[in-house]
C-alpha cells in the first residue's frame, strides 16, 4: 500500500512572529503543488495564528503544534488545549516528543491522554518514540520504543489507528548531528508496524505512517527515506531553513 509521505518541521522554541512568518511564506512559496507529499510546520504556539494566515488556504502547507494539554478547558494555568489549536487552524499536534518526556515528565500516560484529546477534535497526532543512547547499547532499543507504542495507542481502534502518524526519534540522534543508519533505522521502522499488525490488523498496520526523525538534513535525507517502512521525516534544526527543508521535501517525492 502506498502512504503519502510526511515531512514535518518541528521548529522547537525558536522564531519570533516575524521569523516564523517569513519562514512559512517561504516554505510555503517554494512548496511545488501536487507535490505528493504533506508538508506540515510546527512553530511556537504564540507564532501558530499569525503563520497560519501566512500560510493562507492553499493547502500546500499545514500547520501543527508543538504540544497540548488533554483537558479542553478550565483551570490549567499555561496550557493549551486541542480545540484551542484547532481554533487558530492546526491540523497536527506533536505528542511525546523527547524533550517533553525527559524535561517536563510526560509519561507514557500523559503521551496517552495527549494523543486522545487531539484525536477526539478530529486533529492528527505526531507521537514520538525513541530510546537513549544507554537503552540502545543494552539492547534494549525494541522493547522500549514497542513499550512505549503500545502505551501511547492503548484504547485505540484499528481504524483511528490507521489515520495516525508515530514518529521514531532516538534520543541520541536528536540535535546531535548523529544519524541512524538507514538500515537500523527501517528495522526498528518494519518492528513498530509489525507490532500494530499484531495489536490491530493488516489496515492499521498499513495506514499508520512512521517518521524518521534525529538530525534529517538534506545530505542524509533521501537514504532514510528510501527505506519500505520510512514515511517521511520529523525534521528540526534543518526545518528553520527553507534551503535546507525544501531539500528534504524533495527527497520524499524520488
Ligand atoms: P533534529 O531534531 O532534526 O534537530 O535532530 C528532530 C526533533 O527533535 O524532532
């Protein structure tokens, strides 16, 4: 089955309004159209309602956020909810990235609950798994990014399953400069779609599109995302680059 590829730029807390804004228009007018590709940018939540009206109703470029709260209101000081990211027209949310899980205690339960607010306000989650370096070298990179898999889609139907994005980011290849092999990388890809064929089914299985993501740049891009189970990329210091994004964009379409 074929999936259309997703190149997500998480932009991180970096960009005033005004960079964010020139960013996205650039992007966006260098974006080719019908390009089979989704393009989604993910910039600070003070910055997602002025780049969403850059970005305009083309539909080249969607707009996703970097977090969520899973309440949809009330007393929550400094939060943000699902509806209220739908509001200023997010499509994506980015759920359980790394960084969220080692500085602000997002466990795997609040990756869950998260993942299930964006759901119930029809949005797509991105949800990120990944090992750390000494997890990797004790062998353990399968069991706890499966782990953690199984708990963020715990609940879920086959069906919704199939619609969501999960992107694997090892930690130590996050802003590092260091890569995954191509080849590791599609093994750990093939056992995280192989372990939704085996909790849901073959349709979920297929659907579900997985994201590379730990230091994508245009240089490494193309041997990533040539791999069967590489669906697209989940991309950071080189998605504050229009020169060095659109590139990566690229790469997905060969
Ligand atoms: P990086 O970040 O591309 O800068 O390594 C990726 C990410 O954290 O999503």
């Amino acid at each position: 089955m074929s999936r259309t590829p997703l190149i997500a730029g998480n932009w991180k807390l970096n960009c005033s309004v005004a960079q964010a804004v020139e960013l996205a228009r650039s992007v966006r007018n260098r974006v080719p159209r019908d390009s089979g590709v989704d393009v989604m940018i993910a910039p600070v939540f003070t910055a997602l309602h002025p780049v969403h009206e850059a970005l305009g109703d083309s539909g080249r470029v969607a707009l996703g956020a970097q977090d969520v709260y899973w309440e949809d209101e009330g007393a929550h000081t400094g939060e943000v909810s699902a509806p209220l990211l739908k509001d200023v027209g997010c499509e994506y949310v980015i759920v359980g990235h790394s960084e969220r899980r080692a500085r602000f205690h997002d466990t795997d339960d609040v990756v869950r609950r998260k993942a299930g607010a964006v759901l119930s306000h029809g949005l797509t989650p991105i949800v990120c798994v990944g090992e750390t370096l000494d997890q990797r070298e004790a062998g353990q990179t399968e069991s706890v990014v499966l782990g953690q898999v199984d708990a963020a889609l715990e609940g879920l139907t086959s069906k919704i399953v199939a619609g969501l994005v999960i992107a694997y980011e090892p930690v130590w290849a996050i802003g590092t400069g260091k890569v995954a092999q191509p080849e590791d990388a599609q093994a750990v890809h093939a056992a995280i779609r192989g372990r939704i064929r085996e909790r849901f089914d073959a349709a979920a299985a297929d659907g579900v599109r997985i994201l590379y993501g730990g230091s994508v740049k245009p240089s490494n891009a193309e041997g990533l995302l040539s791999q069967e189970d590489i669906d697209g990329a989940l991309v950071g210091g080189a998605s504050l680059s229009a020169d060095d994004f659109l590139p990566i964009v690229e790469a997905a379409r060969s």
